[in-house]
C-alpha cells in the first residue's frame, strides 16, 4: 500500500471507530462489558446468537462491467423483515463490497412488493432482552455504519412499505428512489422502543434536528411526493419498471472511472463525518494519487473541450 493509500485507509477506519467506540463506551455498565471488553467482541458474539435465527436471506450480484451491485432483501412471505441470519449475511455483504476494487455504485432492493417491515418477529422472540438488543444493535450499528460509508455511490429503492427498521435502512445510502408504491414510517415509538440501527442519528443528519424529532414522534407516513418535499427521496419512479428505471436513474453519476468514482465517495463522507483539518488531509490524499494517474492521463490525451 502507497504511503498515501495508507493515509485514506487510516482515515476511514478512524471514522468507522468514532461511532463503534463511542457506542461501546455509552452502554460500559452493561454486563457484556465486563473485562474492558469491546465492540469487537460485541460483534462477534451477536454473530454467534444471530446467525441461526430465522429464515429468508439478502443476496448480492456484483457486475464487473458497468460497476453495480445490486443487495436484495429475499424474504418476501415476511414482507422481507430481517431475520438474525439476514443481519449476518449483510454484514459479510458490506465488509465484501468495501473491497471491490471494480465498484462504483450499489442498488439496495427488495424481493415483491414490501421493502422491509423491520426485525423478524421469530428472531425478536428469541432475544427480546436488553443484553441480546445490545448485541443485534451492535451488529447493525457496525454494519450501516460500513455501508453509510462505503467508497461506492450507494442507492435505495424503496418500493412498498419501509416500516420501522426498514425505514432505518432507506437511511443508509446517498441517494432514495421511490417508487409511486413506496412508503416509509418511523414506526418504533408505537412499539415501545426507538431506532435501534443507527437510523434516528442518520435521519438528523439528513433531514435536520426538527424534522427527524418529527418523524420519529408522530410515526407518520411519507409516501414519494411527502418525502421529496422534505428532501428525503431523490427521485419518484413508477413501480412497473422500477428496475430498469432505477438504473437509468443511477447511470449518469457513475460516468466516471471506478477510482474516481471511489475517491469522490470518500472525500464527501469525510466531509460530513470528519473534522474540517481531518477532511482537508482526507481530500489531500485521494486527490494526490490521481494526479497524473492512468485515468488523468486519458483524460488529458482526448483533449476535453469544456462547454
């Protein structure tokens, strides 16, 4: 690895422990915690109590060729809520996709007509206590934390009901594309509990202290026309060629090569998750190893006329 590439690599992974630390340290009086111990333990102990639970599964097609991958949620016969082997298999997804040295964009989607209703209600059966919450909350914190930063211009395609930790997913990435059939509600408060993904904290980020606080208290449903108007979806599209729509739609911000792409993503994610010293040197050392690189080089022979 470049000394720069070291730099980006150091960077991203500061990022990322900000947030799991941080996490760690809020909840130290629980008894997982005793022996100092950390996230990392966390996580790997919620793989162990999740992976056997439930059914359904989330699957990725990767194309090399235009730089997509697409993750489906395939757990239709129950409205495609995620089961604790579901939790697991999209964290192998995520951590596979940070490496995808050919990736430029992904398509977060589901199977029939329901984007997610949540948990699994057998996986939330089985561990419905405050020291199991902790652990699947930890996995999925570490999970959409990875995906909200992927170095990949990220998309979700929200097509039927988004509900409750559904609606936390649509969260995660860059850009949400409605269909005339989708619908996202914040539904936790009616369940008794709160956002237990990371989606609270995303959704301030997003959409600002006043509207997220909003959402989250009244439940209330935001269907493609109510989200554009608040600024949460991107795009509405209709639902009988949502696919091909989709990526018609996505098409023209990945233009760029996969390297370009990939160093773009980072510096805007620094932006918006780094200090203003840390996010300088961030952009510093993506743009220095494209300087005169392979793709800049081309550039430069074709002689680009700007209009």
């Amino acid at each position: 690895m470049t000394p720069c590439g070291a730099g980006v690599h150091q960077l991203q992974q500061k990022m990322f422990s900000r947030i799991r630390y941080r996490n760690c340290f809020l909840h130290q009086g629980s008894s997982l915690f005793q022996g100092g111990r950390c996230c990392s333990s966390l996580i790997s102990k919620a793989r162990e109590k999740l992976s056997h639970l439930g059914e359904g599964q989330v699957s990725l097609v990767k194309d090399d060729v235009s730089g997509i991958a697409t993750i489906t949620l395939e757990h239709a016969q129950k409205k495609n809520a995620l089961s604790g082997q579901m939790m697991v298999q999209l964290a192998d997804i995520t951590e596979e996709l940070f490496s995808w040295s050919l990736g430029k964009a992904v398509i977060l989607q589901a199977q029939g007509d329901t984007f997610c209703s949540g948990g699994d209600l057998t996986t939330v059966k089985a561990i419905s206590n405050p020291n199991d919450g902790l652990l699947m909350s930890t996995l999925m914190h570490n999970t959409l934390t990875q995906l909200y930063c992927l170095p990949l211009v990220t998309l979700c395609l929200v097509h039927g009901k988004a509900l409750g930790g559904g609606a936390e997913l649509t969260t995660v990435t860059d850009y949400r594309l409605f269909t005339n059939l989708g619908e996202v509600s914040f539904v936790q408060g009616r369940m008794g509990v709160v956002t237990g993904w990371g989606g609270g904290t995303r959704l301030v980020k997003l959409l600002g202290y006043s509207v997220a606080l909003e959402l989250l208290t009244t439940c209330r449903k935001l269907d493609g026309k109510e989200a554009s108007k608040i600024g949460f979806a991107d795009h509405i599209i209709e639902a009988a060629n949502r696919h091909e729509e989709t990526k018609n739609w996505l098409i023209p911000r990945i233009l760029h090569e996969q390297e370009v792409i990939q160093a773009m993503k980072k510096i805007v994610v620094g932006g918006r998750d780094l200090t203003l010293e840390e996010s300088l040197l961030n952009e510093r050392l993506n743009f220095s190893p494209l300087w005169g690189g392979p793709a800049n080089m081309r550039a430069l022979g074709k002689n680009i006329k700007h209009k």
